[in-house]
C-alpha cells in the first residue's frame, strides 16, 4: 500500500498540487487518490513514488489516474518489469506515461492566475501546447527506440504512449484540439513555428518514425478538478463544463456539485495510427465506454464516443461561504 499523504519530505519541498489535497477538510478527495492507487507497485521502492507525488506531482498523479483506468477496464498490469509503465499481458499491450508540462521559463499551471487564464491568447496556448506534447511524445518514443523495443515482452506488443496535459496555465480549457493537430494534422498545415522560430513537423502518424507507436492516449481533464467531479463531495462548488456530442455540436454540461455528472475516463481520448506495425482494434478499450476513439477503416477516420457527448474541458468554482 503507498502512503501517499503521509510527508516524507520538509514541508517548503511539498508541490503546490500535493498541498492542495492534503487542505482541511479534504480526506473525501485523497481517498478518491486512495482508491487509484489500490495495487499500484512501486518498482523503484523506498518510497521513491510517494515522494515523486508529492514533490513533483503531476506524473505521478497521471500515472494513478491510468492506473484507475486501467483497473476500470478490467486489465491487470504485470509490474515484475522495471519499464514501461504498465504491461498487460492479456492484451499484448504495453502503456508508457508522460507528462506534458509547461516549458522550464512559461508561469507552471500550478502557479496559474487569473489574468494568465482568463486573458490567454487561444492560438498561442495551443501552439505552445502543440510543442510541449511534441517533447514529451518524441521523448517517449526515443525511449522505445532505445530500450523498450529490445525487451523481449515489448518488442512484439503493441506500444501506446499516454500523455497528460498540463502545458499552459489555461490548459483545462484547451480540450483536445492540439493533439489532434499534432497527431493527424487532419488540415494540412504541414508545420508550425516554435517560439525560438525553429519549426515543428505536424501529423506525427504519418511520419515512418511513429509506426512503432500503435496509439496516443490524451487528456487535459486529469486534474483535482476530476477527482472533486468523482469523488461525490457536496462541498459547495460549481462545475462548468462543455461536452462535443458528433465532434461539432457544443453541450454545457455545467451544474453544481451534487448535481454534476462526470466519470472516472470523461475526457480520455485515444488515438489509433493506421500506419502502426502493431494496431489496436477499436474494441480494445471497449464500445460502451465514455473514452473517446479516432480510428480508422483503412485510410478512413471514424469516431468512438458517449451518446451524451464526449467531455472537452471543465472547470471547478469553489464557493466560499
């Protein structure tokens, strides 16, 4: 069992995230953490992953937020390897988690403000996402080109890399556009302009270097925000959020908490490569599911998704009384 919430390093070392679930009063949101981390391992032992979450947070957070998942699907993970993240052999499949942050000299969404979210520039937060996703994607697949592919119980499985937003202080309103720009470059804009004027390849399925990766996982949504949405506090809160039903039509879905509605994978999108040496079928993450699939019969794109509308972003009021 890992103790999570138990300090293991001084307080002035303890991340922002980390504190804001060990606040007064907020046992009911670390449980929901808790019950995540039922029969997750840590491989490295002497609390390596406990001070990770609670000194660095966001990987570890979205590391017990796929394993909740995982578990959720009815999968079990064979954590006697050290890499990657998470094989499961019933399925032939091997997971490896990834962290988008924001880039080392850009305000960290932990330290976001108020003018930083409200004023953002759309185009430039998604650009600035677009090149942050790119990192920690292509970082993941040098990692599988350099080891995991010569791994005897990887080397003829399916890979997916499953990366976690959090590249902007107003990420959680982004929902999923950059990635599939990104990803399938589905307009045809064949680049970008980074920030330092060098540019940046769009469509990343379509590159021979991505054929090893069978799909990308994506979320923006796996925040305190979910874990307030999940855990089915009271405590007085508003949620504002927007669903995309037939990935045109815009649904609020906003409502107070007792009231909201959102599930553990709300938000979740996977994105199946049709030029992968190892595809996934569509059925692999299940047909009644609130995960959000783009796949493919041959060159053409087809959809997966809630009949209620698939879950874009969300953002959680607090009220004080």
């Amino acid at each position: 069992m890992l103790h999570l919430f138990n300090d293991l390093v001084p307080r002035d070392s303890l991340h922002p995230n980390y504190m804001a679930f060990k606040a007064p009063d907020r046992e009911e949101f670390q449980n929901v953490i808790l019950d995540w981390a039922e029969g997750f391992i840590d491989r490295d032992g002497n609390d390596k992953f406990c001070r990770e979450f609670q000194t660095t947070f966001n990987s570890s957070f979205w590391e017990l937020y796929l394993f909740a998942v995982i578990k959720s699907l009815g999968w079990e993970v064979d954590f006697s390897k050290a890499a990657p993240d998470f094989r499961i052999p019933s399925k032939n499949l091997n997971i490896e988690a990834v962290v988008s942050n924001a880039a080392a000299n850009d305000i960290q969404e932990w330290n976001k403000t108020f003018e930083g979210v409200t004023n953002a520039d759309f185009l430039a937060s998604q650009a600035a996402t677009i090149e942050r996703l790119s990192n920690s994607i292509s970082s993941k697949l040098k990692k599988y080109n350099e080891s995991y592919q010569n791994y005897k119980e990887v080397k003829d499985s399916a890979f997916i890399i499953a990366v976690g937003s959090y590249g902007t202080q107003d990420f959680f309103h982004l929902g999923d556009v950059a990635a599939q720009r990104l990803i399938y470059d589905d307009a045809r804009e064949g680049k970008i302009t980074k920030r330092n004027g060098s540019e940046l390849t769009l469509g990343l399925f379509s590159m021979p270097e991505y054929t090893n990766v069978s799909a990308i996982i994506f979320s923006s949504t796996a925040t305190f925000g979910k874990v307030r949405a999940i855990s089915g506090s009271t405590k007085p809160a508003f949620f504002q959020a927007t669903r995309i039903k037939n990935l045109i039509e815009p649904i609020n879905a906003s409502a107070p908490a007792g009231e909201y509605r959102e599930s553990l994978s709300d938000g979740l999108r996977v994105f199946h490569n049709k030029n992968a040496s190892r595809p996934i079928p569509p059925d692999l993450f299940g047909t009644d599911t609130d995960i959000m699939q783009f796949c493919f019969e041959g060159d053409d794109q087809y959809v997966l998704g809630s009949p209620n509308g698939d879950l874009a972003n969300r953002q959680v009021i607090v009220l004080r009384t």
